[in-house]
C-alpha cells in the first residue's frame, strides 16, 4: 500500500471541526469520530492525491485504484471493474444483514484546473480540476465505511457495510450502468453525501435529465463558385438550435433545454457537410421530460427535412429524479445536530472572503451553519445526479455539507481552489462522521431500517424503473467533450 505523507499541522487542524460535546455523543458514536479523526490524515493525503490527478468521467484509472487499494487495505472485500467499467468497484466488509452501502465519486471536470488559491490561477492550464469536489466525496464516503467497518470487527454492530465507487457522475453518468447490472439489489439501505456550500440533510429532489447526440450530413461544395451543390449540416443545425429556442416559450417552467455545438464545419468558404451538438433535456419529473424529448428529437427531424440534409439522433444516457427519504433524512438530521456546525480558522475565513471577491459575491465567508430539515418541495431547481437512479432502486438518504465559501459558484475554479486546501478537508471529515453516525443508527435500529424502506415503497409507487441508456456496454473509453451535471 502506498504511505502518504502526513501534511503540515495547519493543515490539519481538522479534529476540532466543529462545536459538539462528546458527551452528547452515544460511546458507539464516540468511537465513530475517534476513528475519523484517527484516519484523517491519510484521508486528507489521498484526497489530495485525487484532487492533483483530477481524472475525467471513466477515465479515472489512478483515483479509483486509490480508493480501491485503501479501502483493500483496511481489511474490505473489493471487487474492482464491476459492471463492465474499469473504474467501478465494490468494496465490501461484514456479512448478513442489514446492508447498507455508502457511494463515492472520484471523477473531475474538464477544463477547471486550479491551484488551491484563492485567486484563479490554473495548475495546468486547460486541464480539468475537481469544480464539484468529488475529490473530496469518494473519500469522505470511505472514511465512514471505515469506521463502520470498525464497530462491526469489534463486534459492536453486526451486519454488512458497502463502499460503492460509482465513475463518470459528470458526463455519462456510470450509476446507470451499475444499476443495470445489480449492484445495489441486495442493499437494504444507501447513503450518498456531496460538497457543498452549506451543510443540511438533503430532502430535496434533483431534476431528470436525457442526453442525446443530433447528427446532419449533407454535401460539400464551394461556398463562393457553387453553392447550390451544396446542402448545409450547418443550416440544419442553425435551424434546429432556433426551433429548441423557439420552443422554450411553450414548455414548463420546470423544464430545461441546453445544446453544446461541438462541430459546426471546419473552414468559411466550405458548405459543410457535417455538423453534431450535443442535447440535453431536463424536467423535475422524468415523467414531464420524456414528452419534451420526444418533441425534440423530431425538430431535428424538421430542421433535416428544411436543409435537405440527413439526420441521426443517438442516445446517449438519462437520469431520474432523485427519490426523497424523509425518514432517512430525520435520521441524518439528528446527527448534523449532535456534531454541530464546522469550525474555521480567521485564514480560512478569509480565504473564503477572497473566493467571494473573485467570483463576484458578497464577501460573507463560511456557511456552517446546520440548516434545519426543510418541506420537501413538489418542483425543486438546481441539477442532476445519477444518484437519482441509484434512489428509485433502493431507498436513499442524501447530506450536503459545506466545502466551499457561501454562494460559490459551483463547476469552477473557485471550488477546485477549496477542494485542495483545509476548508474542503474539514467538510470531508464532518461528512465521514455525519454518514457513520447514521448508518450506526440503522445498524443498531431495525426499526429505522424498516421505516426508511417503507417510505421509500410508498413514494415509488407503481412506477417501474427503465435505465435510461442504449443497450450494450457504457461508452468506455471517454473521448467526447461534454457538459457537467
């Protein structure tokens, strides 16, 4: 196993990240944040090692086997390439029931490298960097099954603890795939986290989205000596791009559209022959997005018939929203209670500041405050996130926890720059204690295991879970530039 060298101590004052007594603390949960804080190191060194190597979607060969080759190392059962991907794995400790798995999300975005400084400042410039702090999620998630693992050797608790290192949440979106294949069929419960810029219980839902390719091919020919040969992809996508525009008036307000043109034609005096952009639809519900699909999928059959050019439309893969638990969500909620809100020094304070400043926000620093558990709402904004697929397969309990300085902006450099330095590394560690709390409550409570299930059994109702992925194996290699979640 690799030895990872142990920081400096100002970048480790971590142990004391927030205001709890550990006399509010159970001796089981005690033990929890013993063992945290025993590891945090280690845990600050790898999530370090992720955050410089800033892999992309399924291309994270060097973070997964981090990940993989650590948690190996504390004793788990790991099972690497599940699901036909190279950079999913399953780590696995304990036996017989309950199940309760943890996930974890390693991969980068492209294009964001960024020193952790609080001013922009690529590490490499054009490289990708962690703007969504999955540097920090895959290994905060091992942390808490770490320590869970250690309440089941001792004997404490008795069942089973998963790890799931799930690749490529930012583009293709490898759950999907995951889940196609069984890996969550025999868990009882799941426990996801992510960075953010505050901490809370997540008991809100995400939006479903769909991916999709267009494709016109048509003929070249001289733009100035004889255009009429031609028949011009670039009309039709042109054609195509207004008709979405057109059509936003007369969507729901719910409903997102986005297109990234990733070729328009080569050269001026050329009709291009070819074009293609990338197309994504998003809704609350998949149940209001599937409609919206299907409408724009045959705008591109119109814009081809305009241009006279041929078209292809290819799936690419589609999320689901995320399933709410709210039982879940109350469990989660007493333990951010009991923990307390994170702690931060004057320099990261002002670091905070800073980010503000160069991101043009107000210069209010850190928002650690716990939030209290919010009404879940019917219609909520913000993204999307294979979990979601992950939730309507087994019952699902998100937390959120502060990373990053109030109202960064999400995707950018700004949060690469917290990921890499303590701010980000104080969330990572209050997440691995807030998730091994509340699993230790299902593992000790049965009765809370059961009620999570029950909700989770009222809310999907009737519906029927369909992957939303062509057939065949998830598009390894990675060699497209698409969007973020």
């Amino acid at each position: 196993m690799k030895k990872f060298q142990l920081l400096p101590v100002w970048l480790l004052c971590v142990c004391s990240i927030s205001g709890f007594s550990q006399e509010k603390l159970s001796e089981t949960k005690q033990k929890i944040v013993k063992t945290v804080e025993t590891q945090e190191s280690e845990l600050i060194s790898l999530s370090d090692e992720i955050w410089a190597l800033a892999e992309t979607a399924f291309e994270e060969n060097e973070s997964a086997k981090l990940l993989a080759d650590y948690a190996e190392n504390e004793g788990f059962t790991v099972e690497r390439g599940v699901a036909g991907i190279p950079t999913a794995f399953v780590a696995t400790y304990g036996s017989g029931k309950p199940v309760i798995s943890v996930l974890g999300e390693f991969d980068a975005l492209p294009g964001i490298s960024q020193k952790a400084e609080p001013e922009k400042s690529p590490l490499q410039e054009g490289a990708a960097g962690h703007g969504c702090g999955h540097n920090l999620f895959g290994v905060g998630s091992l942390g808490a099954a770490i320590a869970v693992k250690e309440l089941i050797e001792s004997g404490e608790i008795s069942g089973t603890v998963k790890f799931i290192g799930t690749p490529s949440e930012e583009k293709y979106f490898g759950k999907i795939w995951m889940v196609r294949e069984g890996i969550w069929d025999d868990v009882d419960v799941n426990i996801s986290w992510h960075p953010s810029a505050s901490t809370k219980a997540d008991v809100q839902s995400s939006l479903a989205l769909v991916d999709f390719l267009v494709e016109f091919s048509g003929q070249a020919a001289h733009a100035s000596a004889d255009p009429w040969n031609g028949r011009s992809a670039s009309d039709a996508l042109e054609l195509y791009t207004t008709g979405i525009n057109y059509y936003r008036e007369h969507v729901q307000p719910t409903v997102r559209m986005h297109y990234h043109i990733q070729d328009g034609g080569q050269v001026v005096n050329v009709v291009p022959d070819y074009s293609k952009l990338w197309v994504r639809v998003r809704d609350t519900k998949r149940s209001g997005m599937m409609p919206v699909y299907e409408r724009v999928k045959e705008m591109a059959q119109g814009a081809a018939i305009m241009a006279d050019v041929e078209v292809e439309v290819s799936l690419i893969s589609g999320i689901y929203e995320t399933l709410v638990n709210r039982a879940g969500g109350e469990i989660m909620q007493k333990n951010l209670e009991l923990l307390g809100p994170i702690e931060y020094t004057e320099e990261e304070i002002n670091f905070g500041k800073k980010i503000q400043e160069g991101t043009g926000k107000k210069q209010v620093g850190m928002d650690s405050e716990i939030k209290p558990l919010e009404e879940t709402k019917e219609h909520p904004g913000g993204g999307s996130t294979d979990v979601g697929d992950v939730s309507w397969n087994v019952p699902n309990i998100n937390l959120g926890v502060t990373t990053a300085p109030k109202d960064t902006p999400w995707h950018s450099w700004a949060v690469v720059a917290c990921g890499g330095m303590s701010i980000g590394h104080k969330g990572m560690s209050y997440a691995a204690k807030a998730m091994a709390m509340t699993m230790a409550d299902l593992f000790q409570n049965p009765e809370q295991v059961e009620k999570v299930k029950a909700e989770y059994i009222e809310r999907k109702g009737d519906e029927v879970y369909e992957a939303i992925i062509p057939p065949g194996p998830p598009p390894i290699p990675n060699t497209s530039a698409a969007a973020g979640n």
